[in-house]
C-alpha cells in the first residue's frame, strides 16, 4: 500500500507542477507534501509570511478549477 501512496503522491506532484508556475508549486509542495511551515517557506523563498499565505490561497484555488484530480 505504500507503493501506491507514493505512485498517487507523485502524481499529484505531477499535477502541482503541469497546473501552477514552477515557483508556485514548489511553495504549495513545500506545504503541503513537505509540511514545512510557513516561515520556512518565507524564509527559503525570502518572500514575506503573507505573500506566501496569498500564493497558497490562489494555488489552491486555481489547482480546484484546473484539475481533474482535485
């Protein structure tokens, strides 16, 4: 079962990055596959906490509309 967990994970990679810029699923994948918080993903893009925030509202959003996945 992990197999297919990581087969599936993958592919939503997959989609993250066919859907959204480079840079914007980078920083959704940062979230919410690597579950890093938001500070880190601030401090590793040297990106303000609330921008990051609005990059993942809009990401998330777009990815709802854009994919058959999701």
């Amino acid at each position: 079962s992990e197999v297919i967990e990581d087969m599936t994970l993958q592919e939503y990679i997959q989609e993250f990055k066919s859907i959204l810029s480079s840079t914007k699923a980078n920083i959704f994948i940062d979230r919410y596959v690597n579950e890093l918080q938001i500070k880190e993903i601030a401090s590793k893009y040297d990106k303000k906490d609330s921008v990051i925030n609005s990059i993942l509202r809009q990401s998330r959003s777009y990815l709802i509309m854009k994919s058959y996945r999701i």
